[in-house]
C-alpha cells in the first residue's frame, strides 16, 4: 500500500554510499543478480539481459569447477603420491633402525636416505617455488588492492 511506497521512495532517496564491483567472476555475477535477475523476474525481459545472466552465471559455475577439480587433482597427483612415498620411506626407516620389539638397533646415519625423511615436505623445487610464487603474487595483488 502507501506505506510500503513511502518506504520504497525514502530507500530510492538516501544518500548511499557506492563501491566500485571487482572486476572478476564474483563482481559481474553480483551484478547480474542485483540487475539483470530482478529486470527478468519483474518481466522487463531483454535479451542482453538474459544473455548476460545466463552467461555470467555460467562462467561462474565454471569458475567454481574448476576450483574444485584443480583441488581434486592436487590432492590426486601430488598430495597422495608424496604421503604414499612419505609412508614407504618411514616404513623403510623403522624396518632398518628398529627390531620387531621396537628397540633401536641403528644410527640414523646409517640410513641410506635421511633426506628422504627430514625434507619430504619440502622436497620437490619446483612445485615449492610455484606455490610461493603464486602465494607472494597473490598478497602482493591483495596489497595494491588495499591501497587503492
């Protein structure tokens, strides 16, 4: 009724306070939810309008995919192939070190590779350098975006 459009009229007329939109996936689908989404749902349907929704929505879905998937095959290709290999060399270390009563019967210097149990973590170069390259990329972009 006439209270609801006065309150709809007072909303439209505050002051707000207005923030640039990021200018990834996630700023063009909080556009096209708080734009195009309710244009279409109110029947002021345009085609850019829906062309729009429906791509930005699938880019995201996308986006999202792949996110899980590029999480799914770290934890396949790279994070179950290293705890096997880490268990192997553990397994390795106590068949060698310990008797069957768990007693120590060796020097671990006496292992062929200590390396192999001190530095498992931090034992492939590259994959280490990638991921703090794309960890100092990222605080940096953070950084320039506080900035701003």
């Amino acid at each position: 009724g006439e209270g609801s459009h006065r309150e709809l009229q007072a909303l439209k007329d505050a002051e707000k306070e207005y923030a640039d939109l990021p200018e990834d996936t996630w700023g063009a689908a909080l556009y096209t939810l708080v734009k195009d989404l309710p244009d279409i749902l109110g029947g002021e349907i345009g085609k850019v309008n829906v062309v729009r929704f429906i791509f930005v929505i699938a880019v995201l879905v996308l986006n999202l995919y792949l996110q899980f998937m590029i999480l799914y095959w770290i934890k396949k290709f790279v994070m179950d192939p290293s705890m096997r290999t880490a268990q192997d060399n553990y397994k390795a270390y106590h068949e060698m070190m310990f008797d069957v009563d768990g007693n120590p019967v060796g020097d671990f210097s006496e292992f062929p590779h200590p390396q192999s149990l001190c530095q498992s973590a931090l034992s492939n170069f590259g994959f280490i350098t990638a991921i703090l390259f794309l960890w100092a990329v990222t605080c940096l972009t953070e950084m320039r975006n506080i900035e701003r």
